[in-house]
C-alpha cells in the first residue's frame, strides 16, 4: 500500500533553514508529481510547491524564491529545502501523492519558525 513518510521539521529562528524529507512506497515513485502541503494552526491545508517525474517544479506565491523542491527517483524521496523561514511558515508540513485518483498523506512533520 501507499505510504508517504515525512521528516526533518524542527524548531527554527527567522531567517534559518531547515530540510524536510519524505520516502515514498507503495507505487512507482518516478511517474507520479509529488507535493508538499501545509496546515498553519488553526487554517486549511495549503499546497507550497509540486514536481513531476521529470523534475518539472511549481511553487505557491509566497515561498517563490525561498524554497526548493526536489526529488531522487533512485531513493524514492521528494524534499523540501526552505531558506529565509519567516514565523508565517510556521506549519505543519505534508508530503502528497494522487495515485489511483485518491490522495495519499503522510503524519506531517512540524516546523515552527520562532525567536
């Protein structure tokens, strides 16, 4: 079965970085777009950035510049590199896959971003 499980959230200070991970299983890793979302207390989840199989990204608006997204076909892993983390993105962060038209979600790892 589908499994996605995400790692490497923390506490942070503004301006810091931190670097999420999320090994995949279950279903072939390479021809599937692979997301991070993002739930901030209290507020909706939120998509934050998507790669295709081939490496092809998106990003939302307010990370554009800050975060990277990438993944390693050969590990079956996707990550999320945040720079310059405001308190804005405190969140908990989930890892996404839509296989089989059903969405599939990791526990979700926290990063807090404070001083």
């Amino acid at each position: 079965q589908v499994q996605l499980v995400e790692s490497g959230g923390g506490l942070v200070q503004p301006g810091g970085s931190l670097r999420l991970s999320c090994a995949a299983s279950g279903f072939i890793f390479r021809l599937y777009l692979m997301a991070w979302y993002r739930q901030p207390p209290g507020k909706q989840r939120d998509l934050v950035a998507t790669v295709t199989g081939y490496g092809t990204t998106n990003y939302t608006d307010s990370v554009k510049g800050r975060f990277t997204i990438s993944r390693d076909n050969a590990k079956n892993t996707v990550y999320l590199q945040m720079n310059s983390l405001k308190p804005e993105d405190t969140a908990v962060y989930y890892c996404n896959v839509k296989y089989n038209r059903k969405d599939y979600w990791g526990q979700g790892t926290q990063v807090t971003v404070s001083s």
